[in-house]
C-alpha cells in the first residue's frame, strides 16, 4: 500500500504513522520527493488488515492499496480460461452459446413454445423467471414454484439446461432443485447473503453487474462465490444505469475484453436487459459476440405484444431464428462457432 | 396512461392499438396533431394492467404514465407529515433527532464509551453495526449476534434505542429482537424480499437509497413496507454513485425537498457515508438541517483511527459534541429543536 | 406537446392553463381521466414556441413534448442513409472508413512515418492534433500552425485528406486551409457559436459526443451544423462518463444503432479516446464494426512510449497494421467492406 | 509520481522503466513489495514532463501522480480566504452576496422591474443573460448586443453591477464593455480559449461547474485564468449530470465545503439551474448559506409563467423577497450576514 503524507509533515507526525503501519504487520519503506513523503507498506495486503484506517489519520494524503483485491477470479491466479460445464453444454469454450426463452414464465403453452422454438434455432439453454423483482409491489411477481415445475418440465421436453432467477434466501433449495445455473439479478448482486447461499448449492452461478457496480466491485462479488467453494461463475453485464435516457441502461460491452483480462471466467451479455428495447437486441449481440463474449442471454416471447414483463425488449420467435443465422459468420469470423 | 403513434400510422394500425387499449381495461382518447396521433388512455393505471407492453408494437413511438406509481407513501394519500414513534422518541415532528454511534460494534468498551458520550451530547436513538456488508469477503462482516447483544446492553444503560442494519432474510427474528429500527442498507434497497420480511415485523424500517436509485424507485421500495402493512418508513439518503471521484459518493442533499414534496414520511440524511470523509460531516450536517432533514444518522468512534471499519468517515467523541452545539442554531433558525 | 394538471384542479386554474395554450397558438384538446385531467396541445412545435413556461404554473404537473427537436438531421426528414465526400473517399457507404494518425503532430518525422504507414494498412484519412484542448494550462498544447502545416506536407505526400480539431472560433480559416474535415472535440460539443463557425466554412464536421451528452442534445448540436447550411455531419462516439473508473470512458456503442435509428448521418467510433487504453481499441474497434460503424477513429503513433500526449491509448505502426487485418472478415461478416 | 510494475517483470524490463524515469528529469526509488514492485519517481511533477507515456509500458500495471496538478488556486499556494471586489462588493468575506435577476433579459421594462426589485430584497449584483446557449438551434438565443445595453442602463438605474453569460471569443470586447462579472457556463468550462480571453479582460469570471466535471477539472479549469494573469475567479456549482431523472440536474452542494478546503477562492451556488425547479429554489438556498456558500445567483422574473427561457426554474419578486427573509436567520447562525 501507498500512503501519502501531506506537505509539512512534522516528523513527529511522520513516525506515529510508520509505527502504525508496523503495528498492523507492514514494513515501511519511506521516500522523501519534493513536496511530500510518500511511504510504501510492505506486506500481503490481502493477508495483513488494510491501511484504510490511515485516512483518517490529520497528516495522511491518501492511501493507494498496490494489489488487487480479488484473488480466487482473478486471471493472475488461473492464467487459462475457465470453461464452465452445465449438463453437456461447455460455456467458455470455443462455441458462442446462446440461452434464451421468456422474460417471465406465464403459461405452460407460451413456455412449451418457446423452449422448442429456441432449441430448433441453435439456443442451448433455456432461461425463464418463475419469481420476478419488480420495482412496484403492484406489479405481477411471477409465478413462483408453478413456473419452477414448468422450466422442469420444458427441460425434460427439450432437453435445455434451465437457467432461472434466485431473489430469496428462503427459495435455495427449491430454485435449485429445478434450475441448472442460478442467476443473481442486478438488484442482488451486492447481497452477498444471497450469494454465499446460492453459492453452497454447487451450482452454476450467473451474476449480474449491478446497475452501478464497478469492475471491481463486480469480480469481488464474484469472490464471495468462489471463497464458498464454487467456481462456477459466468459474469453477465446486462446494462449500467447512465445519465443517458434514450435506453433503459447502456450496455457496457466493453465489460467483455476488461472482465476477460482480469478474470478467467467467462463472460456473458444481456442485450435485452442491456436496452430494454426489441430494436436494439440484435446490433447488441452482433457487438457482444465480435468482441468476444462467451454467452448470450435473449429474451423471446411467442408473442411480445402481450407479455406479463417486459413485452418492449422480448424477439418473438421469427426474430430470434433471424438473429441466429445472423450471429453465425460473426462468431465464424472472430475464431468462434455457434449453433444451430 | 398517454400513448403516441408513430407518423404515418396507417388506421388499421391505429385501430388495433385501440382495441387492445379497451381489452386491457381503458378507454381510448384520440387526439390527431399535426405529426403524430396522441392516445389518451382513461382509467385507473394503478388498477388496470400496465399498458407498458405497447411499446413493444411497431406503430408505438412512446408510452408515458400519467399517475405515479406510489400510492400508500404519497403525500397525496396522507397530506400532513408523518411522525414515527420509537421509544420515547419521535421522528418527522418538530425535533431534528440524532441518531449516532459506531459504524461496526467492535466491542464492550468501544460500544459502552460511544453510547454514553453520544446520549450526553444530545443523540437521542445508537446506531452500532453488527451485520456488517462488505464489498469484498476478505473484509470484517462484524460481530452478528454477538455485536446485537451489546447494543442490547447499551441500550439498557443509556436508554437510547437501537438502529442496527438487517442483512439477511435469516436473521430478521434475531435483529428484531434486538433493534428499536431495522436499517435496509444501500446494497440490499431493492432486496424486496428483505423488505417484506423486515415490514412483517412491525419494527420501524429506515430504507437506505440505493447507490444509483431515482427517487421514483426509492418511494417503491417504501411502498413494499407499507403494502406489507407497516407504515413506518424512514427514507435516509446516504449518497449516490455519480462520475466525481474526490468523495465516495455524492451526497444528494437535494433528496430533502423532493421527498418531502412527494412523501409523507420522514427523511433522515447519512453524513457519514454520504461523503467517506469525516472532514466533510460537519458541512453535510448543516446542510441537512437548514433544508428540513428529520433526523441525521452520523458515525462516532471513541478512536477513528483504530475503527475495524470506515476509520476515515467517522467523528471522535469531541467532534460530534462540537458538531451538535454548531447545529443547534441552525435547527432554530429553520423553526425545529435539537436535544442537548 | 401533452400537458397533466395536478389533481384537483380549479375548473378557473383549467381555463387559464387553456387560454394560455390558446394564445401560444395550439388548439387544446382536453381529456378527463380518473385522478388527472390531461391536456393535448395540438399544433407544430417546431414552428410555434414551446409550451415549457407552463411548467412554472402551479396547477401543472408535467409537460412533455410529442415531436422530435431534431429535424434535418433525423431519418424522418432523410430516409435514405447520407453519404459525406471528402477527396476520393466516401463515407457512410459501403466501405468501413479508417481514419488514422497521431493524437497529437510532434515532429514532421513522426507525423510522415505515420502517415505512411497507416496508409499501407488501409486508412483512408489521416488524423493528428495540431491545436489540443488539455485540461491543465501546464500541459503540451500541440503545435498549432506548424502542426497544421505538416498535415498538409503528408497530405501531399500520402494522397490521404487529413482530419484535425478545430477549438477556437479564431482558428477557422488557418485551420479549414489545411483540414478536409474539422472536428469538434467533446469538450466543445456544445459551443454552439463554434459549431456555426466551423458549419459556415461548408468543410465536413465530426462532431464528438460531449462527455455527458444524451443522444437527444448531440443530435441538436448536428442540427445547429445542418441549420447552418451545412450537411456534411459525422456523429462520432468516443466514450460518455460514467460511475466506472477503469477506463476513463466508456465507450457507448450502442449509439450506433441509436444514431443510425434517428439520423441518416455517419457514425463514426473512436476506441482510442473510448477507453484511453491501447489494449482495449482491437476489442473495440471489432464491436464497432460488427454494430455497424461507418468509420473509425483511432489513434496512432510510431512509439507510444514516447508520445507528448495520450500515449497510454495510442497504437504502433504493427499493432495497427494488424488490427487493421483482424477487422476485414468482420466488415465482410456484416455486408461491408475495407480497404487494405 | 508512483510506478507499479505488474507482477513478475523481468529485471531488464524493469532497467527500462528506471532510465526512462531518469530521462524524463525524475530521480527514481525501488521498493520491492510481496507482488509487485513499487518505484517513486521524486522530482517536482508540476514542472517535470509528466510520466503518463510510462501507462503505455506493458510492464507498468499504473501511474499514479502524487501532487495535484493546479497550483495557483489551490489553498496550499493561498491559505487565508480570496476575496473578489466587483465595484462595492466584495465576494468571498462575511457577507453572503446574492446576485439575481431574469434568466434572459426579454425587454426593457422587465429588466427594470426586476432589478428594482431585487435590489430592494437585499440582492447586491444584477443577473440577466443576453446571449444564451440553447440546446437547439431553434430556441430563442438572447436578445445580444441590446440585451447588453439593458443591463448597463439598469446598473446605472440600481448601482447594481452586472453579471452576465459570454458565450464567444468574438464577443469578449463587447460584453467586457458592459458586464462586471463575466459568467462561463456550463457548456463552455473546458472551453479553454474561451477561459483565456476572458481571463485576459481582467474582469471577475465566475465559472460554471461543466455537467461532468470533476472537482480537480474544475479547479484546473480556474488555474488557466489565473495562469492568463487574472485571479478574480469565483467557482460556481450549478448542478451536475446524474441518472436522476426527477430534476433536470442533481445540485451538488458538496461543492462548497471542497472547494473550500482545496482552493482560496469564493464559492458560488446556482439553485435555479441546479434544480431547474422553483419550488426547489428556496431549500437549496438555506443548504448553501448553512454550507458556507459565499454567494447565490438566482433566477428572478416578474412573471415566470411568459419568461422566454428556463421559465419553470424563476422565482417570482415576492417569492425573491420571502426568501431573502428565510435566508437571513440562516446566514446569521452561521456567523454570516446578508444585506438587506
């Protein structure tokens, strides 16, 4: 760690730091520029308790942490991609892989649909909301445990891994008793109860940036999964909240080579979520799949003119198949393969 | 709900707007402008369906509600001001309450001091972390039941009720059992789950904003408590996440009038987090008590510079006795009291 | 332009809202919904003035435009995709434009090495700052005129037309004398008096995004370009701000497709200034390609280590050379071509 | 300044980076941490080349500078308080000053009531814009020249210096010759050739915080006033760009106590742009005066429901007065005081 002292430090001022620094494990190592002292903590910051404190400190300027403090995620400690295995699909191998399917689970007919319709167009998971954050207690909250039982049940139809929301604590066992990767909304993706419990059920685990979650915050986030023992994380960008208005969220694709330098996992983008507008969806995927993302995560609805959520960012089923034959020579020219 | 063509829409689909319009529960008011065909959409929004699936069609340039969509915590529901009752205490009356303490219990000795030292100056209600949120796993979460029983134990000695945050769905019994509020931190203020199970208790809730939180979604987050049947909301701005650097947050003081415009309830300002910055506390408080902040929630340390968490944010116990003899005059000047 | 009184309005503080409506030159159509009554202004707002002031009345909740503020500039005034010339080179075409070169002109060295360079591996336009807006006084602020003049010397050389920002209403004429196409840097985006300036020399403009600027105000300073009797725009992206502070921007690619919906000008995307990291531009500068980019504007220089400005974003001459091989299947994926 | 190499380079690699230190005028200094290696490069930065080209290295993991980069306004360069005399006035001393008056002057008559009025109330310098900055070129622009001529006549009328928007370098003699205080708006405050031909006139600048700019831009863009010879400068905050869509900006009252303790120089509030809401006028004014603002420019209209621009954010001449009266005891309990 780096810690700045401000000019005109007496050094009387200056030792009561160096002493604090020893006393929580560091060496320290002082250099004297022009205007200011500038004092490197020698030490495993990620062992030794952080300097934080030293801010607070009258003659202290700032302190600047050197390491990192993700470790488990972090590409320094696993150099290689991670490729994640759910049922025989490989995520983060070389094939592109697209999981797609409702917003919300709403009928056993509009899942049944769909789910056989995006298999037959080259999607090889299955996504669908059984219980559904919304920002208004008056809004319709998903089915719950019946659309659990209808994911289980399109699963066996098609054979599609599900992926599904997780929001509670008290729902672990039962969403993971039906879905195949749990995903952790933007909402919860800094409750890290949430996401130590859903981490103990060995699932994959999909987790969302925050809507104003830092990189860094984000692969931290992804720590907590990781130090309870799972390493099966897909980190998905689905939009950051912006001063911009046009769009729901800006899609920060960039996310995709920044998460992919600091980490080994892979990547997943939301271009439904990202702008919250059907129009947008397949420029979106088309970005995403050049610049290397490993997944996709669509929402299709067999008809978006009358879904229960969302219906103005959902591909009817045409428009998903024409996405696909789309993304393929995209994904072909950047050394990838797709389905279908 | 207000609905806009877009140009050159032909009339069979314009008709067919207006035949989902009146299956969806409204009546459709055309208005034809000189570009574009305007559709009024009479009925009660917050009743009906939301028509929000309209901007999924193609002859759809926008739709735009005309009611919000709060409606328990409005302050067109309940014109007068709210006043919640903790204790002997009351929150949103004349009085401009203090709520202060350690940002982490870290022990005994550190808790007893500050609970003591803050009642003398005039904090009528101790703050004292036991649950902690961290953003990195690495980081002390705090001393949990242990940290909930030394508040316990405070409280008996000073008389001052307890303000503890609540991090998890599984410890709602036990937080209850011990806090006179149960605070809902930044991280978690759209965890609608958190926020039913914490409503059900009947505790008063005081509901952080979260990091990149429109006050829109804000006042719903509020109304899940009261939609569960509790109607003490406090609403505490703590800062939000903006592009300036030099502060953690910024602290959006602005927050004061706009809830107070659109709400009932009180509105409590974090300094402490608000800024990061002990320096700036001071200013922050002054600022919340001459634009109408009901309440201030600040960090004290008897040894911020030895604090387990937050050093930097956190007032000695001089600084904050200096602090409540600066804002006495304000809260005069402004028409309200401060204790002390 | 639809207006929403407050509920429980006045039927007199109706009438006067109506008068006024009358008297801006709208026709007011009333509806009456459950809790509000709204009010539809009928007439061009475009032509007549705005209706704004209304929102200073108390009875009025809320104003909100119907038309679009943009008008030569929009897709609904030009169908049909816009093409700009500049020398031998078309833009907004089929082919994917390349524009390359230095950030800033250091020495006539640097700048010919460049130059022919980035012309062997297919860039069509040279770029290179002879006039920098740097945000400290103390910084290197270009070499003015004599930059100016070397652009000229490796047009001559390399047959390539050169790009260079204009930042002062007292530099148009020096440097529309030796630019093909001004560019407006995002710190100017909304210096209207030099938008009409640069606008009235009849050269093409770039004009980049401002820092924090919604499609909706970017859009309107092109019209201000248009306005001026000038349609030789090219809207250029090069990264908004935002919370994140990995990169010093973030680049917003999905304002390619946004633009391209509403505007039938060139977009154009620099990845250098986007994310101020040379490792990021490849990434970036595929996404853009993919999405639909008319052009690219990238930075570039023979030894960034020993760049006066922004080397930490600039490419070398190899690393350009083989982006530029890297982006051609790209281009061909999606229906376009590039030079090389 | 403070290099950190990324983990695991080369020894040689390291040689480098210390003699491009030493090349570029710094004394290098190693210290070899658990991970990395952490080099202090001593020397003044402020007069130095700046290391910034070191980012482009790809041994450097990040440069980070150790002085802050603006020197003349700092605190450090002037500890005791700046004040600015603008003919009687003085800013930046005991009294809170108060500049008001219309958003644009629209005619004669409604300067004159005005600035009677606001001079009645206690204000001490007469604001009124005569070239305006419109986001669309179809908005009315000011009245120009004539509007400047108003505002002289209403000077010589009131005794009230003018503070009034310059827009354009072709404009600096002109508005000079009638304003006292010279206003940078929001748009322009990276405007730097703007800022020097402004600085250059020798009046009072008061600059506007641009809508995304950091405390430290802010400040450098100050420093290229004072750089120019002219250390008159008054910072003033009016509202930064934010997600929050309820008011058209977030006011950042934060401003006041940082810029305070990193410069020497007065701080101004603009509540009426900082809002852009009149009933939020008067909240965000006792904020200011609690938080130390040194003073306040308000927009005043006689009749705000037909101003011309920025209607819905103008305080009537009785709601102007009210508040003068509110803002009294405030600035009192602060140990300020205000005319009037």
């Amino acid at each position: 760690m780096i810690i700045v002292l401000k000019p005109g430090t007496s050094s009387r001022d200056e030792k009561a730091v160096l002493t604090e620094i020893r006393r929580l494990g560091y060496k320290p190592h002082v250099m004297r520029g022009v205007a200011h002292v500038v004092i490197g903590a020698i030490g495993d910051e990620r062992v030794n308790p952080p300097l934080d404190t030293l801010r607070a400190w009258a003659q202290v300027e700032s302190v600047t942490p050197v390491q990192k403090r993700h470790k488990l995620v972090s590409r320094q400690a696993h150099p290689a991609n991670s490729t994640i295995r759910v049922g025989n699909v490989e995520i983060g191998g070389s094939e592109v892989v697209v999981m797609a399917g409702p917003c919300s689970v709403e009928s056993e007919k509009q899942l049944m649909v769909t789910a056989e319709a995006v298999a037959r167009a080259g999607a090889k998971i299955l996504r669908g909301g059984a219980f559904k954050p919304r920002t208004s207690p008056y809004e319709f909250q998903g089915l719950g445990e019946k659309g659990l039982k209808l994911l289980s049940k399109a699963k066996k139809r098609t054979g599609l891994p599900i992926i599904t929301e997780l929001l509670s604590e008290d729902h672990v066992d039962l969403v993971a008793e039906h879905a195949d990767i749990l995903q952790i909304g933007a909402r919860n993706a800094q409750n890290f109860q949430l996401l130590i419990a859903a981490a103990r059920t060995g699932k994959a685990i999909l987790l969302k940036r925050g809507l104003s979650m830092k990189v860094d915050e984000w692969l931290l986030a992804g720590e907590y999964v990781l130090a309870n023992g799972n390493r099966n994380v897909l980190f998905c960008e689905r939009g950051i909240r912006t001063f911009e208005t046009y769009t729901r969220n800006t899609l920060d694709l960039g996310a995709i080579p920044i998460v992919k330098q600091e980490s080994h996992l892979p990547v997943v983008i939301d271009p439904s979520q990202g702008g919250g507008r059907a129009d947008l969806v397949a420029s979106f995927c088309k970005g995403a799949v050049a610049m290397g993302a490993d997944a996709l995560l669509i929402e299709v609805h067999p008809n978006p003119k009358e879904a229960l959520s969302d219906g103005a960012q959902q591909l009817d089923l045409g428009g998903f198949a024409r996405l696909m034959d789309e993304l393929r020579p995209l994904a072909k020219a950047v050394g990838r393969s797709m389905a279908g």
